[in-house]
C-alpha cells in the first residue's frame, strides 16, 4: 500500500488521531470571529484561515500556514498579521517573491504600505518614520542570512626552515604564515597547499588536522545607534513573519 491509498483508507482514524493531538485553537462552526476590512475579499476556506492564523498569532510566537500552491498562503498570512493587530511586521522570504509579497500586502491591507529593505540601517530607517498605515517591512532571507558577520581565527608565525626564516622569492622578506590556534599545524586546505590570509577571509574552513574552527564571529561592536526614546521602541517590528511553507503535490 502506498502512502495515499494508507491515507484514504485511514483517513477518519488518521483525522481523529490529528484533533487529539493537536487540539483545534479555532472552530469555525463553534466561534464567531470578526475580520477586519481587508481590500480583497478571501474565498471559500480563506476566511477561516486567517482566523485561525490571527488567533493563534496572538496566542503563540510563531504560526505556520500550510497549503498548496496557488492556495493564497501570502494572502493569509498578510492578513491574518492585520486580523491580529500587527502594525510593524517583518517579512522574510525568498528572494524572487520579496515584490510580490510587497504587491500583497498594499493589495490586502487598507493603507498598508510595503517597504523593501536590504540592511539593518534600511529597518533603522523605517523606524524612524512617522508612523501612519501598517508597515510591512520585506526583506529576501539570503539577504538577512549575508549579515551574519564573522573574521579569521589564527595565529600568525614567521615561516621557518632549517632554523633560518624563510624568504619571499619576489620582495626578499620573511614572512608569516597562518596556524591552527589549537594545535598549530599550518593551515593547508585539502590538497596539502598552504592557506594564506586572504584564502581563510574567503570561506569558513575549519582546522585538516584537528577540525578546530578556524574563524570566529566578528564581534566588533556596530557603531553605537541613536539613542532610543521609550516611544521608539514601540514602534519596533510587532511580529517576523515567515514566508508560510509549502507542501508539495504528493507529499
Ligand atoms: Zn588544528
């Protein structure tokens, strides 16, 4: 039996088993729940999505919107982030949609205004704006995976042979040569050739010999920001609202 005959000839137990565990936070035919004016009107099951989103929007931290393809997930998940009284919401999506959930939202939420951001100083701006309709802000996820900020981690030793320093063919210097800060093996890649410093700024390597990390996270401090008046810091994002998933045909 494959899964789909399994399913069709379990599907009351399966359902059943599905409400026990996981008890339904929103019964439509039990719980009247009003949706605020939106500006494009949801159909059939629409509606009680994003009631449902809302609801458990305001009860939990995070919320998960299934549904096939074509099913309106941007639109649920807009809207039931307005049904919940969201006026500053994050969006984090993949890179090709970051203008179609912007088009979205200006098209779901009356006076809604979709703003896309590339930086951290973009969202820092956008605060500081006075505040009007609901915001939402639409980042590409790449985008917020890129600002993850790290440097190399290694020690620097003069290059030494037969007890006399080493000299660069070219200039004539001795120069240094980067080692694993835990055993102190030079660092050389898979090959066995050396890694210079600009080779470990490249990518994160970790150490052949000892498999220590050789980078670590830059902890510089950013440049301090403005300071943050008490009324400010109300008007940081209300929610992050990830892209909902999608279950594939079949799956
Ligand atoms: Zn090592």
């Amino acid at each position: 039996m494959d899964l789909a005959g399994f399913i069709d000839t379990f599907r009351d137990s399966i359902a059943q088993r599905v409400v026990e565990s996981y008890p339904p936070l929103y019964r439509p035919s039990e719980q009247t729940v009003q949706l605020p004016t939106l500006l494009r009107r949801p159909l059939g099951a629409q509606a009680d999505a994003i009631r449902g989103a809302a609801l458990s929007l305001g009860a939990h931290q995070g919320t998960t919107v299934v549904g096939e393809m074509g099913t309106g997930k941007t639109f649920i998940a807009a809207s039931a982030a307005h049904a919940a009284g969201f006026r500053r919401v994050l969006v984090l999506c993949p890179p090709h949609l970051v203008r179609k959930w912007k088009r979205e939202v200006e098209e779901t939420v009356p006076g809604a205004r979709g703003a896309i951001v590339t930086s951290i100083t973009d969202l820092e701006r956008l605060r500081l704006l006075p505040r009007s309709g609901p915001l939402f802000a639409v980042m590409s996820r790449e985008r917020a995976k890129l600002s993850f900020r790290w440097q190399p981690a290694v020690n620097e030793r003069w290059a030494v042979a037969g007890g006399r320093l080493v000299r660069d063919e070219e200039t004539g210097d001795p120069f240094r040569i980067p080692c694993c800060p835990a055993c102190g093996e030079q660092v050389l890649d898979k090959e066995g050739v050396p890694l210079s410093l600009g080779d470990l700024s490249r990518r994160r390597r970790v150490c052949d010999v000892c498999n220590s990390p050789l980078w670590q996270a830059d902890t510089a401090p950013p440049p301090p920001p403005p300071p943050l008046p008490a009324r400010r810091l109300r008007e940081a994002p209300d929610a992050g609202l990830l892209r909902p998933l999608r279950r594939r045909r079949g799956a």
